[in-house]
C-alpha cells in the first residue's frame, strides 16, 4: 500500500506551509520575549535606582548625624569653660 496524501497536496507545498507556520511562530515567540525582557529591564533599574536612593540617604544621614556631633561637642566645650554662679 502507498503512502496517500490525507490532504491531496504536494510534498513541496505541505514543506513550504510548515517551514512559514515555524517563522510565524518564531516571530510571535520572539516578541512575547521582548516584552518580558523589557518589564525585566524596568524592573531591575528600578530596584537599582531604589538601592541608589537609599545608599544617598543614609549618607545625608550619617553626614547630619556627624554634624550634629559636633555641634553637640562644641556646646559642651563652651559649657564647661562657662562657670555658672
């Protein structure tokens, strides 16, 4: 018995509909990927800026902190030079 043909098409054409149907499907693949690439790229610059503005302010901490310090420090020095009555 032959090999019969269910949909009564050439060799060629059945080769060329399923080489067209992959590029199709490559292509919708592809641009699902860039789009979760993208929200990934959003997302990541966005914990980055997050650990940024946190690592500023605890800088703008400290420095306020140390100033402070020294304020204090400058206060007491001034106290203790100072002879209350």
């Amino acid at each position: 018995m032959a090999f019969r043909n269910p949909f009564k098409l050439p060799i060629g054409d059945l080769l060329h509909r399923g080489f067209i149907y992959s590029l199709a499907g490559v292509t919708v693949w592809g641009a699902i990927m860039i789009g979760m690439v993208h929200r990934d790229t959003l997302k990541r610059g966005q914990e980055a800026l997050a650990v940024k503005q946190a690592q500023e302010r605890e800088a703008i901490e400290s420095a306020d902190v140390l100033q402070e310090k020294a304020l204090a420090e400058q206060v007491q020095d001034a106290l203790q030079g100072r002879k209350f009555t």
